[in-house]
C-alpha cells in the first residue's frame, strides 16, 4: 500500500503477501477498514492502520474459476465476487449474522454448510 497524497509515492508498510498465483482485483470496503483481495482464494485485510495491514482470517473458499471482479455493497458487510464460472456469488462478512442465517434454516449445520457460509471461522457442530 502507498501514500499517494503528496503526489510522491511512499512505500506505507510491508507487502500484502500469501497468494500463489496472480492477484486478479482488489476492492476497499466503504468504511476504508478492509480491503479485500482476489486470486488464489479471496483474502480480506484489515487496513484501518495501512502502516500495519494484517489478514483477517482464512482466504474465503471460492469455485475454482477464475476470480475477475470483487466489490462491497454499501454497508461493508458484504462482498460480491464474480468469475470466469459466470457466477455471483454473495458472501456475508458479518459472522454473528451468517451464524444467524444457518442457524435458523438448521439445527446442526453441516461442514459443507459451515464452509460455504463462514468459511473464516472454524467448524461448530450446534447452534444456539
């Protein structure tokens, strides 16, 4: 990330590392506390200090197509992802509301229900 302000680029901290393939697009929350990136997976950063960026959590588990497009609805609590499986697919950033979510449509989640909903957090087999 660069400071970019005074028209004299300088460098703000470390690389934001981690990906083994090419980062395909990169969008910043509304709120300018997350940035989330896009290649190999989706990985979100907290960048409230930009001086100090720090992944937030795992890279989201994405289809194995080809990311070409992130962006965040207004709130910043959710990230739209498109790709070369022409699919968009929403992805609550909220965890208190996607355990809400699954936790009203079922009693005992299943890994594969977890994963696809909250793919940041480790597995919990009951709700409530």
């Amino acid at each position: 990330m660069w400071n970019i302000s005074d028209h004299h680029p300088t460098l703000l901290g470390p690389p934001l590392s981690g990906y083994t393939s090419r980062v395909t697009d990169l969008a910043f929350s509304p709120d300018g506390h997350t940035l989330a990136t896009s290649g190999d997976g989706v990985r979100l950063w907290n960048v409230t200090d930009p001086a100090h960026p720090a992944a937030i959590g795992q890279p989201l588990a994405t289809s194995t197509a080809e990311l070409t497009s992130l962006a965040y609805l207004p709130n910043s609590q959710t990230l739209a992802t498109g790709g070369q499986d022409n699919i968009v697919r929403l992805w609550p950033l909220a965890a208190d509301e996607s355990v809400r979510q699954i936790c009203t449509n079922t009693d005992t989640p299943t890994p594969s229900q977890w994963q696809k909903h909250l793919p940041m957090l480790p597995y919990h087999t009951k709700c409530g």
